[in-house]
C-alpha cells in the first residue's frame, strides 16, 4: 500500500447527491462503502467534512449576519453532517470516533491530538467536526492542520471532478487535466486548488495533496493501491 494514513477532505455539498439541499443517504452510503474498502486493508483514515450542504459562514455577511457568527453556524453545520457521517460508518461496521474544535461533550470528544493519533492506531476513523473552532478559517484549512497534526502520509481532496484541470471542465470542454503538479507550478498557474491558508500548510510541511473525483466507484482504493487517479501535488 502506498499510503497507511490519510486524511480525507470532503466537502458538503457532496453529501447533497441529488438533492439540492441536506443529505442525500444514497451519497452517505456509497462514502461509507468506499471508506470501508480502505479501513478492510488495514489503512487509517480520519475525515474533514464542509457544510456548504447545511450554512456556508462565508455567504452570511450578504443576508445580515455577522461574518464571525456566520463562521460558528457554519461549524455547527459542519458537526451535522459529521454525526451523520459517523452514524452511516458505523452501519457499516467501522469503529469511529468523532472529535471537535468546538466543546459539544454530549455528541463528540475535543479534538487532542496524542487522542486522535490513538483512535487511528487502534483502528477507528476519525471524523473531524466543527473546523478549528475558530472563524476565518476554511475547511480546507482544518483538512491541512489536522492532517499534520495527525502526521497523516496524504491529504486526498474528494470532489465532483477527476483532479485538477488547465480550467473549469464543466464549463470548458477543451480543459484538460494535470497527472501531477508541484505546489509552486500551482502557484503559478494560479489553480484554484484549496484556499491559500490550507495549500500554504502543506507546502511548507512537504504534505502532498491528490484531487479526485470521490462519486467514482473505487477511487479512493485506487489511490491507496497507488494507481494514478486524480491529480498529485507534491
């Protein structure tokens, strides 16, 4: 296996599946399968979920809501999609443990990080909740942070797409995709890759990122065989 920890980076609004708001379980289910792939091989794996699906604290500014509380509603959102995560992986039959930058004792532990380490060790996912419990920071930046907190080998971004592309494949047909990149050729080329704050963590800690499409059935243990799916960045 090319990797033995990883960190994966998912964002809200592909929970919504079809639908155009919340959580679509056909989409929770197929994750949850796609994670258990992994966790059978052995692979230790914790997850940063968005709320994008729920309340995106960045959009709040716009409807009259101050941009800090906007950023707490928006964790809060974060920490439902989170337990409905953690229900559908323990359906499946994962151990998990799911842990928060914010005190919500009756739902999910305070994130620790010698804590978290030891839930990877003894087998169980880890799902983080509620950002880093502070506003102004991204879940990209939560998915860079945790994933070096935690020395995770690769953090796995988990979109709609198949990796990085010269621009927006949905929009333009002729668009074609990166095999691989380094950070500073992404710099360059200005690709909208994760938020600054979160890129910038993983350049500076030599953490690599892969940009996938996570709705395409068996990527995610592609990845970990080290077939190439998606872009690299390292």
């Amino acid at each position: 296996m090319t990797y033995h920890r990883i960190l994966l980076k998912l964002s809200g609004e592909a929970l919504m599946g079809e639908k155009q708001h919340g959580i679509d379980p056909v989409r929770l289910t197929q994750y949850a399968q796609e994670i258990k792939q992994v966790t059978d091989k052995g692979i230790e794996v914790a997850v940063v979920i968005g709320g994008g699906n729920i309340f995106r604290g960045v959009e709040a500014e716009a409807s009259g809501i101050d941009r800090v509380q906007g950023d707490y509603m928006g964790m809060l959102a974060t920490v439902i999609n989170a337990m409905a995560l953690q229900s559908m992986f323990e359906n499946h039959g994962m151990y998990t443990r799911l842990m928060a930058g914010l005190k919500m004792e009756q739902v999910c532990e305070p994130f620790i990080r010698r804590k978290a380490i030891r839930h990877l060790e003894k087998g169980r996912v880890v799902i983080f909740g509620a950002g880093i419990g502070n506003p102004y920071f991204t879940t990209d930046s939560t998915a860079s942070l945790r994933a070096i907190e935690i020395e995770a080998d690769v953090v796995l971004k988990g979109t709609r797409v198949d990796g990085v592309y010269t621009a927006d494949p949905e929009r333009d047909p002729s668009a074609t995709r990166y095999g691989q990149l380094s950070f500073q050729e992404a710099y360059e080329k200005n690709l909208n890759i994760m938020d600054m704050t979160a890129f910038t963590l993983c350049q500076e800690n030599s953490l690599p990122i892969i940009v996938f499409n996570m709705n395409g059935k068996g990527n995610l243990l592609k990845i970990i065989e080290g077939k190439e799916v998606g872009t690299l960045i390292n």
